[in-house]
C-alpha cells in the first residue's frame, strides 16, 4: 500500500510541473506599485528554453526574452509618468495577467521611533538645519 501511494505522489509531482506556466518573482503581483519613468527589471521562471512575452497595457509594448535551461528569465520593461491602473500580460504559452498597477514613486523608509514624526516636524518643535539641509540638496 505504501508503495502505490508513492508512485502515485510521484507521478502527480511530475505531471504537474510539465504543465507549469510561467511565474514571475513574488515580488511582481496585483495591486503592486512600479517606479515611474524608469527601466524595471521584471524576472522569474517560465518553461526552459522557452520564449517569454510580456506586454504592457501602458504602451502596447512587447517585451520578448528568453528562458534559460532552468526557466529562468529576466526582462526589463520601461515605464510611464506616473498613472493606472495597468496590466502586465506574461506569456510563455500559458498566459498569466497581472492586473491593477499602478505607476509612481516608490519610497522605502527605515528607521526606529523617528519614524513616527511627520515631514513638517511637531507642532511648537521645529526642526533645527531643516531649512539650510534643504538649500544643499542637490535634487
């Protein structure tokens, strides 16, 4: 008995990953938001040696780059001023849509208890040097 129910998980184990379609990294879902006017690198797995397309609903633009002999593949696609809700088509035979993102700024910020306090500062605390920081800023 316990040799049939490992044939059994070992034939549906292969079976399902031949008809594996393409899969991009976590990172790339709905709802996610990319870095405006820039070039985004979009990366993940596909069937080896496939061809993968991806289509981007901003501009109608195809996309095409290769799988390697393990699936992976890495495309970078450009992106517009900021706007959305888009869509990302990635195709490698089977068709997989990622729906509702939106273009912009991408900010990460780290920090501790500070980061609790507004730009602005604390009513009656106002930030010492903000003004001079901000006239030698180079943006």
């Amino acid at each position: 008995m316990k040799k049939i129910n490992l044939i059994l998980c070992l034939i549906f184990l292969s079976w399902s990953s031949a008809f594996a379609n393409v899969k991009p990294a976590s990172i790339f879902t709905d709802h996610m938001v990319l870095q405006q006017q820039s070039n985004v690198p979009i990366w993940g797995w596909a069937k080896p040696s496939s061809t993968v397309r991806i289509t981007t609903s901003w501009n109608k633009k195809l996309y095409t780059a290769s799988a390697d002999a393990t699936g992976k593949f890495k495309i970078k696609v450009s992106t517009p001023k900021a706007g959305g809700p888009f869509e990302i088509s990635l195709n490698d035979g089977e068709l997989l849509v990622l729906k509702d993102i939106l273009i912009g700024e991408v900010w990460f910020c780290g920090g501790q208890s500070n980061m609790e306090m507004p730009m602005k500062g604390f009513k009656n605390q106002p930030i010492l040097g903000s003004n001079e920081s901000i006239l030698k800023s180079k943006n």
